[in-house]
C-alpha cells in the first residue's frame, strides 16, 4: 500500500478525462428514431455499418467444407463467432464495423434430427428457444458491446411464401417476440435493435386475394406488423423495431400509406442485383427501381438494408454483380438517401472463408467483389459516424450549483418565483439578485442529461415539464422529484459558452420563453427549437452543496490507494465491473463509491475478501472514487466509467 498526498490526490481527480477514439470499447448509447431518423441521445443523426453473423455450422463454415464447429458444441460457436466479431472490429487492419445483424438460428431452436426448410416453424421447439437465447445469443451480445457493436435481432428462420394474419406463422412470430421483448438482456438493452421478420413474399391481402404489391397487401403488413410491435411496446420495451417488406424484403411503396406506429420504427430492406426486374449493372435503371420501391418509406423514416452482397461470378455470394455497376449504384442511392444504415449479408463477404483467425480481405481483395470496397466505404464512414455519450462539452460538475443566465440579456437569469417550495410554482426570468431562489443544483442523470434542483428547496423539488407533455407551450415549472424524463434535460454546448437545454421527452423542444419576454411576466416554456437567444443559457457556477464539500474533504484528508485492489475492467462499460480485494484477513468488507466531488453514490457490505465480486452500479459515464473497508482499514481506488 502507499499513500498518496493530497495535492497529487486533487490533480488525480480533477485532470480532464480524453475520449479516446476506438471501436472496440466505443460508447453504445441507445440509439432513438426521430422522424425519418436515426439518432443517438444528443440527437445527432447516426448510420449504422456492419454484417450479418448466423451462429449455425452449415454458416460457420460447414457449407465449404471448413466447420468451425458442430454437435451443438455451445463454446465451440461462442469461440469462432467472437473471433469473428474481432476480426471485424480490428481498427488496426482497417476493419471499422459497428453493428452486426445476428440470426438465433433455427438450428438452435428446432428439435434435434426433426427435418424442416428454414421457413418452416414444424420442428419449433419453445424450451430450445429459451435455453440457446441464454446460452448462446446473450453471450453473443455481450461481447458484441465489448466490441463496440450494436445488434440487429433476428427470429430464427425465415417466413413461408405466404402469410396471412393469424395464421401459424404469425402466432410464432407472437410467441418468439412475446419471449424476446420481456427478456432483461434485450428488452431496452442500449446496444439491441429488433427486425421483426425475414423476408416475407406474399401476403393474404384485406381483400382476400394474395399479393406483394397492392395497397391491400400493404394494409395487411400493417395489420400483420402492428399486431407483433403492440407485442412488444405492451411488454415495455422500446428498442428499435425493423419492419420488413415482402417480395423478400424489396417492396415498400405502399408502406407511407399504412405506417407501423409506437415510435422507434424502422423499414428493413433488402437488396440484391437483380432485385425489381432492374439491371443492376445501369444506373439508370437500377435508380428508377429503388426510388419506385424504396425511397416512399426512406422519405418517411429510416431504413436498413440488413441483407446483400455482390461479386462478379456469384461464388461465396449471394448476389452476382460488379462494384463498378451494382456496388457503386447501391452506394450512391444509399448516400443520396441519407438515413439508410446497411451491412453485409455475411463475414464471409468480407473476410477470406470467414477465417478470423487468419484475417485477409475477401476475393483477393479484388475491387469488383463487395469486400475490398466495402471495408473502405465502412472505414470512411466511421470517421463521422461516432454515436455520442455525452452530449456537450459542458462543465457542468455533479451537484455543482450554478445561477443559469438568459442570453437574451446576460442580466437575467432562471429564477424560481417568490423561492416558493411548493410543486407548480412559477419559473421565469428575472434580475440577478444573487439568491438561492436563482440557484440550481445540478445532477448528473447520465449521456448528456441532467435534472436541476432549486437551492431553495428543502425538500428537493427540480425542475419539470408540466404532464410530461412535449407540447408546444407546456408549462415547465418546479415539481417532486421522481427522477423521470419529465425532469431530465439535455445539456448541449451550442458554442461561445450558451448550451441549449432540450426535455427528454422530445429533444427537439427545448427550454423557452414567450416572444423573448425578459421582464418576468412570461414563464419558462417548452417549444420547438429554433437556437433563438431565449432558448440559449449559460452556466455560471457559484459553489458545491455542502453536502458535497463535507464528504470530499472528508476522503482527501483520509485517502490511501491500495494496489491489492484489482477493479477490471476499469474503464468499465454500464457501471458494471469486477473486484477482487486480496486480504490476509477472512473479514467481510464494504463497498462505497463516491463522485468527485464528495457525494455518496453506491454501497455494497458483507462482500467476501479473495473473491471475485461482481458489481452492478449503473451509475453514469464518468470518474469515481471506489472506497474499500475492512475493519479499521480504509483503501481507495480510482473507476471510469464510459
């Protein structure tokens, strides 16, 4: 053990914290669709890259001779499907994906020797699908996150030629997604996405006829599609939803007319050469095609294609095409497009044989072959493409109290009326007098949010939207804290030291004030935000609560640094992350994790000595200080959390 001092203690603590660009390990913040949008919690525009990964033998080599592994080996498929994922997210060899489109394979789910085509649910076995979405799925995810990597969710399987409402496949479809979406390790897990189905072709049509094409097609995919996503918002979970179209996966013109609603929808797509009757090959023809079948719903709401692949011969490709024809086409109505995501239908477009442990680029890195371009469009794209954590540059320090300043007049400020504490009372602008009534203590609510509690409340009321109602001006007034998302506010830096300060109930409705109305007879407003100056504030810190001070004082005048103390991985990911305290004594010890600035955030007693310990904190990015006590014994260590 050694004790540090004090001084080197402060500097320790308060040296600004550098993000690091890096895939593996990236920040995966749940990611949000908003209008024809998908965006991350900063409201920053986000496309997604990657390839499509089917843990099954028959797609992990089997189909050219090259098991990887096979007989249901749980570990053997966890080894190789990892390795891949590594592969493809090692920067240093130019590798930048940061999604996956994973499959539960129905070798996984149907009966053991039970033979049936992949769109057939016959050898569905229920108990199969439980055990391997535990065993092998969740694992997969989770290195998935350590990869830096979201993850598309495929059902197992594809759908029959022809589905209809309530029918047997559908009822399946119930079934898997009822399971899926009340899961804890998918349901509103920040890294997960769902796509609903694979590949539809005809459907029962509202006017009793089969069909792709037609608007009663089309209002029956809304019917069919709606019913399995009210499945899954029941259920509480909110991930993003990726809807198909039939004609496996390439028709979608009829959609506008017969949207998929809850929110957090989007349209997965597929697309290979040949696909509308067009000539992949001839710009023309092939731009005419996607804009015909394609572009109605992209005008609407984002798309992703999660399936296709090309190369001049057709071998260890779906699709036969050129990069100079089909590629190039594909590239350029998916740029023009502007909120289309898309990935490879498998590593082995990408990658030789899908070797991840002999890693070259496919088809001899030959340019006309899908993979030596895509790696480089992929590579391109990840430089702009970073979903972000934190929302702002912004030095807003946990319970920091701060006066907030109008821009409008850098004479007003946020001022709670008369310093009543009572829910409902009245905020507005007003002239700095320098009173509790005009400070506000602000809390950390994690990625870029933040709640603000009146320094003049005894009993901490903060800040909220009136109703949790993002209507244009609702009333935002001071409320009970209940830690909800009607009390939580985005925090962006907008530059020359002015932050917006938008609701999380709709970021794209910030803090207003009517007709810039400075004379305190207009109060704080929700409205659309436009950057005006009444919509813009600055932050002037006054001091920390004195609650804050006490305990900082308190752990720099009694802080000691123990190397026996292993935290891994630290940085951590979520708040969660391994202890283990070396001790010669058998004593039970505690936990105690404190943020920079003093305040007491997390504790765990009776932990085991020797023993590895799990820790699940969900505290928010940033440093902490974990505090180790045993007896009369104090030690400390420093976590990150990203």
């Amino acid at each position: 053990m050694k004790r540090f001092q004090k001084l080197l203690f402060l500097f320790l603590v308060f040296i600004p914290l550098i993000q690091l660009f890096a895939w593996p390990g990236m920040p995966l913040p749940a990611l949000h669709i908003e209008g024809k949008n998908l965006k991350d919690p900063c409201g920053k525009n986000i496309l997604l890259h990657g390839v499509a990964i089917t843990p099954s033998p028959w797609f992990n080599g089997c189909s050219y001779n090259q098991c990887r592994w096979d007989n249901y080996n749980v570990q053997g498929c966890l080894n190789y499907n990892n390795a891949v994922m590594d592969a493809l997210t090692d920067t240093n060899n130019g590798w930048k994906l940061n999604y996956i489109r994973l499959h539960i394979d129905p070798y996984w789910t149907n009966t053991p020797g039970c033979s049936a085509g992949e769109n057939s649910i016959a050898c569905f076995d229920y108990n199969r699908l439980v055990t391997y979405v535990n065993q092998v799925i969740i694992p997969l995810i989770n290195h998935a996150r350590s990869r830096g990597l979201y993850v598309v969710l495929r059902p197992p399987g594809v759908c029959p030629n022809r589905i209809a409402f309530g029918d047997n496949y559908h009822n399946y479809l119930r079934t898997v997604w009822k399971y899926l979406s009340n899961h804890p390790n998918l349901k509103n897990v920040d890294n997960v996405m769902f796509e609903i189905a694979n590949e539809p072709v005809e459907i029962l049509g509202t006017n009793g006829n089969w069909g792709a094409t037609g608007d009663e097609h089309f209002a029956a995919l809304h019917n069919y599609f709606q019913d399995l996503v009210n499945i899954i918002k029941t259920n509480g979970a909110n991930n993003v939803c990726w809807i198909p179209g039939t004609g496996y996966q390439s028709h979608y013109q009829g959609y506008p007319n017969h949207l998929i609603t809850g929110g957090n929808i989007g349209y997965a797509v597929h697309v290979y050469p040949g696909y509308w009757g067009a000539n992949a090959e001839n710009s023309t023809s092939f731009n005419n095609a996607w804009n015909a079948n394609v572009q109605p719903i992209a005008n609407l709401a984002p798309i992703m294609v999660t399936e296709t692949d090309w190369s001049p011969t057709g071998a260890e490709t779906w699709g036969t095409g050129t990069t100079s024809g089909f590629g190039l086409n594909l590239k350029g109505r998916i740029d023009a497009t502007g909120n289309c995501s898309w990935n490879l239908l498998a590593p082995e477009g990408l990658i030789t044989k899908a070797d991840p442990y002999n890693v070259t680029t496919a088809f001899n890195n030959s340019w006309e072959s899908c993979a030596a371009p895509t790696k480089q469009w992929f590579s391109e794209y990840a430089n702009n493409n970073i979903p972000s954590q934190n929302c702002s540059t912004t030095s807003l320090i946990n319970n920091g109290v701060y006066e907030i300043e109008f821009k409008t007049n850098s004479n007003k400020v946020i001022d709670l009326k008369y310093g009543t504490n009572a829910n409902g009372a009245v905020i507005h602008p007003w002239d700095r007098v320098g009173g509790t009534a005009q400070q506000w203590i602000a809390i950390d609510a994690g990625n870029g949010y933040w709640r603000f509690k009146s320094n003049a409340s005894a009993t901490g009321r903060v800040i909220d939207l009136e109703s949790a109602d993002p209507t244009n001006g609702k009333s935002i007034r001071l409320w009970d804290n209940y830690s909800n998302d009607a009390q939580k506010w985005l925090v962006t830096d907008v530059g020359n030291g002015y932050y917006s300060i938008k609701s999380a109930v709709d970021t794209s409705k910030s803090w207003d004030i009517s007709n810039c109305n400075m004379d305190g007879t207009a109060n704080l407003q929700l409205w659309e935000y436009y950057g005006t100056s009444c919509q813009l504030f600055k932050f002037n810190k006054i001091g920390n609560t004195l609650k804050s001070v006490e305990a900082e004082n308190i752990l720099i005048n009694n802080i000691k640094i123990d190397t026996d103390v292993q935290v891994y991985p630290n940085p951590s990911k979520g708040g969660e992350f391994n202890i283990y305290f070396t001790s010669q004594s058998d004593e039970n010890y505690s936990l105690t994790i404190y943020a920079v600035g003093g305040e007491l955030l997390y504790e765990a007693k009776n932990l085991k000595s020797n023993t590895n310990q799990v820790i699940r904190t969900k505290l928010p990015r940033g440093l902490y200080l974990a505090m180790i006590s045993q007896n009369s014994t104090t030690t400390t260590k420093k976590i990150l959390i990203e």
